[in-house]
C-alpha cells in the first residue's frame, strides 16, 4: 500500500504538478494564437515573441521595483509589473497591427502574406528584446519558493518521497484558472464578446448586424497581448526568461492550439495540457516509479525512459502530424488552416 | 528603368558594395562576404524553388542546411576503427531492426483493413519495434561514446575527398524532405509551416544529442579542406615570389588565396544550380509549376498532378539547400550543430528571396548576396549608431555599456524593417518575376 502511495506522490511531483504548470503556461499562449487566427485569419509567428517582449517589461519593472523596496513578500514582484508589461505588450501589438497589418487586412491580401508579415514584426520584436534587455539568462523570481516543502511533506505523512510544489507552479495554475474563466465569461456574456464570436463565425454577416470590425480587431489584440505577457511572466517565473526559448515555445502552442482545433477557445486550453502532458509522460523516467510499484524481481535496470527530454519538441511535432492527418479540425472541430 | 536593365543594375551596385568593403575595410574581409553571400544565394535559390516556383511554405530551410552540413563531416572525417569495432555491429544491428519494423508496419497498414485493428496492430509492431531497437541501440551508443570520447566518440565518417559531401549533402536533404513531403505536403500552407519548423527543431535536436554520429554539441573540427591551406603557401618559395610581385605581404596574400579558391568553387556550383533552375523554371515542366503555383484548382482539373509536382519541386529545393549547407561547413571547416538558429538558417533566407523577388531565380541570387550584405555590415552599422545615441550618457554609465553590448542584434530590427518594407512597397521583389503572357 505504502508503495503505491510513495509512487503516486512521486508521479504527482514529477509529471502531474509540472504538466499542470507548463500546460497552462501553453494553453494561455495557445489561446492567444487561436483568438488572433480566429479574428485575423492568419498563424502569428510573432507571437512567442510577442511573450517575450511582454515578459521582458515585467522584468525591467520587476527589477526597479526591487531596487525601490517595493513588494508584496510572499508573492512575487512580477506580479506587480504585471499590468505595465501587459500595456507594454498591448501597445506594440497595436502598433503593429496600425502599421503593418492594416494596410494587408484592408487589401484583403491571402493568408500566407499576412504569415510572412508576421515573420518581419517577429524579427523586429526579437531584435528589440535582443537589444534591450540581452539574448541571455535573466532572473526575477523572487518571495517565497514552495507551497509545499519536500520536508514538511515527508514528515507530514511518513512517506518515503516528498512533494513538493513551487509557488511558481501554484500561482501559474490560480492566475490560468481565474484568466480562462474571464476570458470565457468575456466572450460568452459580453456585448464586445459576442461581436467578436460572431466576426469570428461569419465576417459579412457580422458586419451587416453593425460590428465594428476596427473595435473586434483592436480587442483581439488586446486580448492577445495580455494572455501572451500573463503567459510569458509565468513561464519565466517557473522556470526562467531567455529570449530564445520563447520563440521556440512556438511550436508547442501552435501544437496545442491546432490540437485543440484552431480558432477555438475551449480548444486552445484542452490543446495546452495535452502538448504538455504528451511532453511531460513521454521524457519523464519512469524506474523510480516502476520500482515501487513491481516486485523486487521485475525491478527494471534501465532508466525505463521513453525520449530523453531533448526531444520534447519531437513530442509537439509528432501529435501536431498525426491530429493533422487523423482529424484536421482538433479535437473540438475548429477550423481548418 | 526598364525592367531588363533592373537586374544588371542591381548586382553593379552590389558590386560596387563589396568594392568599397574591399578599399574600406579590406579585400579579406570583403571576400568572406562574398564567399557566404553565394552560399546564401544558393540556399535562396533551393528556397526559391520551393516558394517561388511552387508556393510550398516550408519555414525549415536549417533543417536541410544543418543535414547538408554532418554529411560533410560523415564523408570526409576518417573512420574510427575502435568505435566501430567497439559498436559497429550493434549500430548495424539498430538500422537493421528499423527497416523491419518500417516495413513490419507498412505491411501491416496494407494487409489488415482499415479500423480499430489496424491502429491497434500498428501500435503494437510500433512498440515491438522501439523495443527491439533500444536493445540493440543503447550498448551501441555507450559503448561508441565511451572510445576516447575527448577526441572522438562517434563512428568517424568515410574519409573520403569533402568536394564528394556537396553532392552527398545534397542527397541527403532530398531523402529527408521525400519523407517530410509524405507526411506533410498534404497540408495547406500555415499548417506546412508549421510543420517545417518543427522538423527542423527535431533535426537540430538529433544532431546536437546524438553524439555517436557527429559528436553533438562537442562539434567536429578540422574538416579536410578542398584547398590549400595558408601556412603551407606561406612555407612555399614560389609563392612567397610570386607575392612579392604583385607586391602583397605573403601573410595576406596568402588568406587572400585561400579565399578566392573558395569563392571559385562556390561561384562554379551556383552557376551550374543556376543554370539548371533557369532551364528547368523555363521548361514546359516549370511553366506546369507556375501553372499549379497561381490555381492549383484550374491546374488540376487539366490533368496535372499537383501532389506529385509539389513532391518532386519540394525535394529539389531540400537538395539545393542541402548542397549549400554542405558548403557552409566546409568552409567553416567544422561542424558545430550549437550554431544552426531559426532565425539566421531559415528566416533570413526568406528575407532573401522576398526582397529578392519570389519565383525569379535572379531575384534569389541578388537577394542572397544583398541581404548577406547587410546582415554582416548592419552589426558595425548598429554598434555605430548604438554609440551615437548613447554619446551623451557619461562614458562609464552601465546603461550605455548594456545598449553598446545589445547593438550587435540591432540586425534582427534592421532585417525584420527591411522585410516589412519589402512586403509593403515592392512585394513582388527588386527582381520582379515577369508576368509571362
């Protein structure tokens, strides 16, 4: 029984706390991308990117705030910064959108214009970050480290392995809750929000009821820009903010929000924690488990390790191929591409 | 202007660019522009072909590049006898139980009927199949790995001429995209992109963890070289003589050499690709592309095979791009997967071919060698212009040393400015492709 116990702790701490985490980190990304796609009609490369810009403005407040003494111990500073680097995000994607993506929306130019459109701001966004705050490694996570101690937890129940959770990982899980559930309440009860739902499901006869399509598009963008710094900020506070993994952070949400099926909110959510689930399950070494699970005899030798955690980006890619090829649609029959 | 003179005019200006490197600067410098600028413009024309002739989104131009460049070191390196003879025979047995279960599950997917049983047996031989391989692989790789694993541990490569791994490399791109092209090329053109992106991740990921093959991230240096090198000249009376007389100091004269023997081999093979693609685009085989290219629907209903064409243009263009990567690492003279980034090995090149102009094989070219240009003298530009700025902060400040650090990547703005201005006010290119009527 105790073995059991022990492994279901220990399975807890290594995938089942850290695939929640990561996954709402990716569900919060995806459903940016799906809301910008659902709106604009096209996949923005820009938007990891887009995190990162954010994220790095939380970091920057982040850092003068500290050095003000300004903080709200236990939680974090970041969360502060929070609404500056959201406005600062919110900004840029507005710029973007009056200077470059205007003029191809009014031109009503094909999808792979607007994608490559989106390749040039994602070049800019990564030079501007590059620029400002550096390609390398930045700390900002500060107050207190764990919910839940690896010690306190042994001690508390007797068990062989702790548990252990990061306050990183509690607050990612509460902010991801409380923000989808607004998002949605947004898009279900809203005036704006329904605008949008319906500019998403049919353009023309959208704009024939009086939607203001310059409103919808600036709202998308807001909306986008939040979830991407919300999303950026909780990445980094996690695990940490380099420029270079939020643009590879890419593809896994596009993962998601395709598995999810694009276009589609509910989607993009369900899409995140599979991806990360998928990721976590397939690259977490299961011997430890298996050990305390099976007799002394069927003991596995090797690590009993399905991909070492260095193809995690294979793990994206192979359930991106096959959902495209089984059900392009996703799992909630969103739109195809 | 007329349209005929536009091309002529702009490769003059280039030109004249890489001159005033040559005065400004110096020749060295101006000639390893020039040598990665034709690399640039070969890749640019394998990505031309892709884009521009077809319109196949593919965003994983490093993937083809960075498999183009560990066929160079698997065709020039020597072979390492301990290793093989340490794993050979289990790595033999490794490949041996991937084709079984490649075809096990291949025979399986045509023998049962489609429906539950059939996934369920796919599975099945699929699991079957990694374990049998894991048996066979993981000794292998420990055991290759484990032989003097500071100067080798990998399986070495054939030890042949690397002028041999251009072609090889080439080759070795199209198998991998005829097997990205089944799986992927049913896919409209966001989901492509994705796709590709994604394939080259996982390509990177390959080379930089399996160390048995190419060393990884430990990279493999001093690659045999197709021409001779500086010291040996410098060593040679005759060409210490012969410098002389052109009054050049043997040291430069010698790196100058070595260079242009480069730039000339480079120029033969972005000739003979651009003569091949220049036929090829004006052939009835290239008119049939540029037919599917502008309505794949209306292509189709007369017969044509758009899925076989996308196939054939798709694995072309790898080749092309695998040829280039193959040359890069030669050039380099080592292979260091940790190098190959998304936004240096796949988006510039689509810089390129944009401003360039999309479905001219000129355009490619021109935008290679500009958009190389730039992208090495814009990071001078940007220290310059970082200084400039920052010159009324007081010499000390940590700010200005933190902007003057960040000014190198002020060439990602600069070629993320040029793409948005290319796309807005010349989106067909500085080299248009001609409206054939």
């Amino acid at each position: 029984m105790e073995g059991i116990l022990n492994a279901v702790v220990l399975f807890s701490n290594f995938v089942l706390i850290p695939g929640m985490a990561y996954g709402s980190q990716l569900a919060l990304g995806a459903l940016g991308v799906t809301l910008i796609y659902s709106i604009l009609r096209f996949a923005n490369f820009a938007h990891g990117d887009l995190m990162a810009f954010g994220t790095m403005f939380v970091i920057l407040i982040t850092w003068w705030l500290q050095s003000i003494g300004v903080g709200i111990d236990p939680l974090p500073t970041a969360l502060l910064a929070l609404p500056f680097g959201m406005a600062a995000a919110i900004a840029i994607s507005l710029l973007s959108d009056r200077f470059v993506y205007r003029f191809y929306r009014r031109n009503k130019s094909p999808a792979v214009i607007f994608v490559i459109v989106s390749i040039g701001v994602m070049f800019l966004m990564n030079g501007l970050v590059r620029v400002i705050i550096g390609p390398n490694d930045q700390e900002f996570g500060d107050g207190a480290r764990f919910l839940i101690k690896v010690r306190e937890f042994k001690e508390a129940t007797g068990l062989n392995e702790g548990l252990a959770l990061k306050l990183s990982q509690g607050l990612t899980i509460a902010v991801t809750f409380v923000v989808v559930i607004a998002l949605f309440w947004f898009l279900q009860k809203s005036r704006t929000g329904k605008a949008m739902r319906a500019y998403s499901d049919n353009e023309d006869l959208a704009l024939l009821s009086g939607v203001n399509p310059d409103k919808v598009v600036i709202v998308a963008w807001v909306i986008a820009g939040s979830l991407a710094t919300i999303a950026g900020t909780l990445y980094g506070l996690d695990k940490s903010f380099k420029p270079f993994t939020y643009f590879q952070l890419l593809l896994p949400i596009f993962a998601a929000a395709i598995v999810g099926g694009i276009g589609h909110p509910v989607g993009a959510v369900v899409g995140g924690y599979v991806v990360a689930f998928s990721e976590v399950t397939v690259t977490y070494a299961y011997k430890k488990f298996l050990i305390y699970l099976v007799p002394e005899s069927w003991e596995p030798e090797s690590l009993v390790q399905l991909l070492s955690t260095e193809y995690k980006f294979a793990v994206s890619f192979v359930i991106l191929v096959v959902v495209l090829l089984v059900r392009p649609t996703g799992i909630f029959k969103g739109k195809v591409l | 202007m007329t349209s005929s003179m536009r091309g002529p005019i702009c490769f003059a200006i280039m030109a004249v660019l890489l001159a005033i490197v040559g005065f400004g600067q110096s020749w060295s410098v101006a000639l390893s522009i020039l040598n990665l600028c034709l690399i640039s413009s070969i890749m640019a024309l394998g990505l031309n072909m892709q884009w521009g002739y077809a319109g196949l989104f593919n965003v994983g131009v490093m993937g083809f590049a960075a498999l183009g460049g560990v066929a160079a070191v698997l065709v020039s390196m020597p072979p390492i006898q301990e290793a093989w003879a340490a794993g050979g025979w289990d790595m033999l047995w490794t490949l041996a139980m991937l084709v079984v279960t490649v075809l096990a599950v291949l025979s399986v997917r045509r023998l049962v009927p489609s429906g539950g049983l059939r996934i369920a047996l796919t599975l099945l031989v699929l699991l079957c199949g990694y374990g049998l391989i894991r048996v066979f692989f993981d000794p292998a790789v420990d055991a290759i790995e484990a032989v003097n694993p500071a100067k080798t541990g990998y399986l070495g490569g054939l030890g042949l001429p690397i002028l041999l791994a251009w072609p090889v490399g080439g080759l070795v791109a199209a198998g991998a995209a005829w097997l990205i092209a089944k799986i992927a090329l049913g896919l409209r053109a966001d989901y492509l992109a994705i796709a590709t992106l994604g394939i080259a991740e996982i390509i990177l990921a390959i080379l930089k963890n399996e160390d048995w093959l190419a060393r990884g991230v430990k990279n493999v240096s001093g690659l045999d070289r197709p021409v001779p090198y500086e010291v040996e000249l410098q060593a040679s009376a005759q060409f210490e003589s012969w410098a002389h007389a052109i009054g050049m100091e043997t040291l430069e004269a010698s790196t100058i050499l070595v260079k242009l023997c480069y730039a000339g081999l480079f120029l033969a093979v972005l000739v003979v690709i651009m003569v091949l693609a220049q036929k090829a685009l004006h052939s009835p085989w290239g008119r049939m592309m540029r037919a599917i290219r502008d309505n794949e629907v209306s292509a189709e209903a007369m017969g044509k095979n758009v899925t076989r064409r996308h196939l054939e243009i798709f694995v072309i263009g790898a080749a092309v791009m695998g040829i280039a990567g193959a040359m890069l690492t030669t050039l380099d003279g080592q292979f260091t997967p940790g190098t190959y980034q998304p936004l240096r090995f796949t988006f510039l090149i689509w810089v390129m071919v944009i401003v360039g102009g999309s479905g001219n094989n000129w355009g490619a070219v021109l935008g290679g060698f500009f958009i190389w240009f730039i992208w090495i003298e814009a990071e001078p530009a940007g220290l310059w212009l970082m200084d400039f700025l920052t010159s009324g902060l007081s010499p000390e400040s940590a700010l200005r040393a933190h902007l003057l650090q960040g000014a190198a990547y002020m060439r990602l703005c600069v070629m993320g400015l040029i793409l948005l201005l290319a796309l807005r006010f010349s989106p067909r290119g500085l080299i248009p492709d001609p409206v054939r009527r």
